[in-house]
C-alpha cells in the first residue's frame, strides 16, 4: 500500500468511532451564511449532509436565506429595513419572504440533494403546524415572530421514511391570521430540543467565539454553558455572537448533548467536526 492509500485508509479508520457514536442519532444543521451563496461551498455542505446520512445519521437542516431575500426586495425595489440587527418584516415583505424561503430556497436544497443521490424533503414550519408562533414581544418588528410551540411529528416522520428534512424558518401565527418570520438560529434550537437531537450545529461566518475579536487564532474551542455569563460579562461573547451561543446554550438546557458553532467559510467542515480528531469550530455543552 502506497503512502497516498495508507493516508486514506487511516482516514476512514479514524472516522469509524464517530460513525459508531451518531448512527441512529439526529442530528440538527443550520444552513446559512456564505455556505449559501458561494457554489464551492453550497456543493461541499451538500455532500456532507448525504454521506452523514449514508452511514446512518439522521440529518435535518433547518435553513434561511437572507442573501436571497434581499436579492429579491432588491428587484422589487422595496428597501430592506432591519432594527438592531433584525429585519422589519411588514406584510409585503412576509409575502416575500414566505415565497422565497419555503419556495424557491427550500425546493432548491431539496433538488440538489436529490440530484446527488438522496432522498430529501422540503418542509416549512406551517406543515403540519411544525412551527408554532406570536408576535415578537417588544420593539415592533413586524411580522416577525417568537416560536412557542414545536410539534416534530412530520420531521420524524420524513426521518422514518429515510429523507433528509430540509426546513425553512416561517412559523404558523396563532395570535394572528398570519405566517411570521422566525429566526432560523432559535428554529433550529428549538427543533432539536423537539427531537431528542444528539447534536445541534450552526454554521456561521466566523470561526467561531474567538478570545480576541480580530484575532482568529485566539478560538475558544470547548465552552461549558456555566461559563457562558462571564465570557458575555467581559465582552468576549459579543456582537452578533451573543444570540447563536445562547441557541446553543438552550438547546443543551433541553436535552442536546453537544452544541458547535461552526465555520462554514472552511469546505467539508461539518465532516471534519462530527467524523474526525480535529474537529472545528466552538462546542458548547
């Protein structure tokens, strides 16, 4: 055996306990960011959710996709809005942005999973009132909601039929005649808690909580949730960071074992975290 084949072989071999961990288990990935528009990218988190899913991992992705939506406000020449942080939704922008993510960004993913070898299944929060909502409490939003209620049972439903559930983040309104708008980061936390999920992944733009803000060598690779108030006490959690790593935090206080916020800039990043030594990103536990 030549040393190029040795490596591999010692590659797979390695793979095989984390393969052994997560077989029959579920496990929730949160699709978004540059994963989504860069095709590199978009084709290599694509096939990690299908081989995950070959070897026996049940793997559901809950996904945004604000890149598309502002493209498509864009052309409609409706200006996008946000307030600290968060997008104004009123109700031509709902109409947008229910069409666009249960449309034409959950279709997609489905297609491009199918077109690669496995069986998928698109999925929105008003199915089967997986998704349940009211008004987001506070400043106004909008049509912008707060997720009060998860019934998984179409989820696991489309996991025992042997598809990968891909979902889009608009919930069922029941203080209101409406769809809302909910964050795919709490979506995907609160899905997982839903389904006894072994492991909850967000994919971001950074590398992940980082020591020092600028410095990306300064990764804090293991963050237990007790740690969590002082790290956001001494400005190291911070910015845009804050709300992800309290989705992680929550899903842990429901039930998820381990929690990663992960790069998705790096291709194949989900494989190298779940199946390697290596691992990537900031876990939370």
């Amino acid at each position: 055996m030549n040393e190029t084949n040795n490596s591999r072989a010692k590659i797979l071999v390695e793979a095989l306990p984390y393969i052994q961990k997560y077989y029959g288990k579920i496990v929730v990935i949160k699709y978004g960011g540059n994963a989504m528009i860069s095709p590199e990218l978009f084709d290599a988190v694509m096939e990690d959710i299908i081989l995950l899913r070959l070897v026996g991992i049940s793997v559901v992705l809950v996904h945004g996709g604000g890149p598309e939506i502002n493209d498509m406000l864009k052309r409609l020449g409706k200006e996008s809005k946000f307030v600290n942080g968060l997008r104004y939704t009123d109700r031509e922008t709902m109409d947008i942005v229910q069409s666009v993510l249960c449309g034409k960004v959950n279709k997609d993913l489905v297609a491009t999973i199918i077109r690669k070898g496995a069986s998928a299944v698109g999925l929105c929060g008003l199915d089967a009132d997986l998704f349940k909502a009211v008004k987001m409490p506070g400043e106004d939003l909008g049509y912008v909601g707060k997720i009060t209620e998860v019934n998984p049972g179409i989820v696991f439903r489309s996991i025992e039929a042997g598809r990968i559930p891909v979902v889009a983040t608009v919930a069922f309104g029941t203080d209101e005649d409406t769809a809302y708008n909910v964050n795919a980061d709490t979506a995907a936390s609160k899905l997982a808690v839903a389904l006894g999920a072994e492991k909850l992944i967000l994919l971001t733009n950074t590398r992940g909580v980082l020591r020092q803000q600028e410095d990306e060598s300064s990764l804090i690779v293991e963050i237990p949730v007790a740690e969590i108030p002082k790290l956001c006490k001494d400005g190291i959690i911070a910015g845009g960071m804050i709300p992800k790593v309290e989705c992680c935090a929550a899903a842990v206080a429901g039930g998820v074992r381990r929690t990663n916020i992960l790069d998705g800039r790096i291709p194949h990043s989900i494989l190298i975290e779940m199946l390697t030594d290596a691992g990537e990103g900031t876990m939370i536990f």
